[in-house]
C-alpha cells in the first residue's frame, strides 16, 4: 500500500502537534499510572527497583499507543488533526507494527529528533519509526 504521492504525506508540523497532544494524555496516564509503584514503595533514581520502575513506565507507554494504532490507527492526537497511522502492506496495524513503531520512536527521541528531521530526506517523508515499523501516518478526510 505504498503511496509514493508525498503530496498526502504527513508533515513533521503534524506530527509535532499530534505528539504535543499525546503526550498531554500520555503524562497524565503515567502519573496515575505510576502512583500505585512509585509513592508505597518510595522509588526514586537512588532506589534498586528505578530500573525496572522505568521498565514499567514504558510498558504504560507501549500498551497505551499499541492499543490506539492496533484498535484503528489513532491516538486522541491524530484523530483530532485527521491522520491515520497504516501498515505498509495494506493491513491492519498489528502488536508487532506497534512494538516496532514504539522502539523506532524511542530512537527517534534518543537522537535529538534526528530520526524524526529524517522526514525531511526521505522522498515519502517518512521518519524512522515509519521505515522501522513499515508503517506510515496518512491524512484522512472525514
């Protein structure tokens, strides 16, 4: 399902503004999220189980973009700018496309947002976490 059109490609203005949106919802997930752990068992950066705390916290993370891309292809944040995340191949977007697009994204970020800027060199303005997981985000009309 290729669309070598880059005239429907999503803009990396988009993507910033969807991600603003997401990680709105996102903080406020984690915060709730993480007060069952963090506060009972007094978890800060000193305490032996920070490691695995912050395994969890991605975990959070993971579940809940992996439930939004895998139930539809939106996150709130993409369904309000009218973008649809798709798997390459014309399927549905799967746990797999998901765990992939996550650990893409989360190079994206490690890089200073080189991976996203990637975006801007790539013909189909695709960035990592598109190529990693082959998938891409779409514009919709509704």
């Amino acid at each position: 399902m290729k669309d070598n059109n880059s005239n429907h490609a999503v803009s990396l203005l988009r993507r910033i503004a969807i991600m603003f949106y997401d990680s709105i919802l996102l903080i406020a997930l984690l915060f709730f999220a993480s007060l069952p752990v963090a506060v009972p068992f007094e978890i800060t950066m000193e305490h032996p189980f920070y490691p695995l705390f912050i395994l969890y916290i991605h975990l959070v993370a993971f579940l809940f973009f992996g439930w939004c891309w895998t139930r539809g292809g939106q996150t709130l944040g993409s369904k309000t700018w009218k973008i649809k995340l798709v798997a390459d191949s014309g399927n549905n977007v799967t746990w797999k496309h998901a765990f992939l697009r996550y650990v893409g994204s989360l190079l994206c970020w490690l890089s200073l947002g080189v991976g996203f800027l990637w975006c801007y060199t790539n013909k189909e303005r695709l960035a990592w976490n598109d190529i990693i997981s082959k998938t891409r985000l779409k514009m919709i009309s509704e």
